[in-house]
C-alpha cells in the first residue's frame, strides 16, 4: 500500500505545484466570468500530473519486475487530452445563442492539462514558463484584440 512512499511524495509535490500553476490561468479565467474558472483548471492540472507521476512509478515497478509487461506512459497523456477535450467540448456547448464562445477557455484547458503532464514527468522549470506565456496570452493579447476590435462590427464567432 506505502511501497515506495518517498516517489508517492514526488508525485504529491508535483501535484501540488501543478495545481498552482493551473490555478492561477483558472484565476484569470475566474476574474472575467468565463466557464471554466479557478477550481476546474487547478483540478485539470492536479488530474494531469498524477496519472504522468503514476505513470512514472508504474514504468519504474514494471522494470523491477521479472514479468513482461508492456506500460507506455504516453497512453496516459492521451487519456489526459481525450478528457480534457470532453471538458472543453463542455465548456463550449453551455454557450447559449448562435455564437460559439468559451474556445480561449477551453484552449486554457488544454494548456493547463499540458502543463500539468509537464509538472507529472519532472519538467518544472519548462511548466512554469508556459504558466507565464500562457498568462500572457490571456491577458496582453485580449487587451490587444479589444483595441484592434473597436469600430469593427462583432462576428458571431467569439473567442472568449
């Protein structure tokens, strides 16, 4: 049940700091109203980190075993982007009205599950800088989308 208790505890900090980092795109999701806010990207980033943790630990007992058993950690980064994909379907299909929205929130989701199985298998420093860039995005790029939009009329497709 505790068997290598000191990798679980790797994996616990890992998803701790991936739920911080999903958390804060989620809090400027949460500030302007979207869909998709604090608590569903902070729990997409902890999802994704654990199954790439677990994925680790099963890679490494399965090397320790003498059976033959095939694990391919990848098949759980694929289960992380058919889920994630489910919830951004959502996060667009509660839109009422003829336009599309909430694709940025959904595309928000995606990169949080990215950053969350970058954060799983070890790659901290790399999580944090797409954390950032990511943010920016969000923020510097609306701000500039909104400029180059005044005067425009609206399309029906909106990205927020």
């Amino acid at each position: 049940m505790f068997e290598g208790w000191e990798s679980q505890l790797w994996v616990v900090a890992r998803i701790a700091f991936a739920m911080l980092l999903g958390g804060l795109i989620g809090l400027e999701r949460e500030i302007k109203d979207r869909p998709a806010g604090f608590r569903t990207h902070t729990l997409v980033a902890a999802a994704a980190a654990m199954l790439t943790g677990m994925g680790e630990m099963m890679l490494a007992q399965a090397q320790h075993n003498e059976d033959r058993v095939q694990i391919d950690p990848f098949r759980l980064v694929e289960a992380v982007i058919a889920g994630v994909a489910f919830i951004g379907a959502g996060t667009m299909i509660a839109q009422r009205g003829r336009t599309i929205a909430g694709i940025t929130t959904a595309a928000s989701l995606l990169m949080v599950a990215v950053i969350g199985v970058a954060v799983g298998f070890g790659h901290g420093w790399l999580a944090l800088f797409a954390t950032l860039l990511t943010l920016a995005v969000l923020s510097v790029l609306a701000w500039m989308e909104r400029r180059m939009s005044r005067g425009k009329a609206r399309a029906d497709v909106s990205d927020d």
